[in-house]
C-alpha cells in the first residue's frame, strides 16, 4: 500500500471493529513510519486499534520505497480477514 494510504487504511480498519479513530490517531502516526524497515525483523512499528476484537497492525516501510507493508495480529475471522485483504487491493 502507498504510505498515503496508511491513515485511510487505519480508518476503514477501525470501523469494522468499532474503534473510534480520529485526529489523536493519525497525530501518532507523524514520523512513525520513516525509521522503519520491512525487511527488519525489529523494523516495524505496531499500532493498536482498541475495537472488539483488538487488533495491533503492524507497519513498515520498503527501503528506499513509499511502499508501506502491513500485518494485523488478532482474533480475525475470515470475514474481517477478507474485508482487510480487499482494503488493501483497493489502496
């Protein structure tokens, strides 16, 4: 996903959990993603999403690249893993 999308993506994610997203949320995110490193092990940076389930999304950039990878840790059914999947492809 571009890391323009980030915000946008964090936002539809939330709603599908009922976490109230907003301003505080993308203010967290300033900077957050420019010392990370997807092919780091220990490069990317977690962010969670308190909704029903709870959800950490991890996020890290490519190296050199705007391209920005994305994993969900969860209790995620295949319902919400199909809903997060097709996010991505639009994003």
């Amino acid at each position: 996903m571009s890391e323009d999308n980030v915000a946008r993506f964090l936002a539809n994610v939330s709603r599908y959990i009922g976490y109230d997203y907003g301003e505080l949320d993308e203010i967290a995110l300033v900077g957050a993603l420019e010392p990370t490193d997807d092919e780091s092990p220990d490069g990317w940076f977690d962010y969670p999403l308190a909704g029903t389930p709870p959800l950490t999304v991890s996020l890290a950039q490519a190296v050199g690249g705007s391209v920005v990878s994305v994993r969900i840790r969860g209790e995620v059914d295949p319902i919400m893993t199909a809903r997060f999947e097709t996010l991505l492809d639009l994003l």
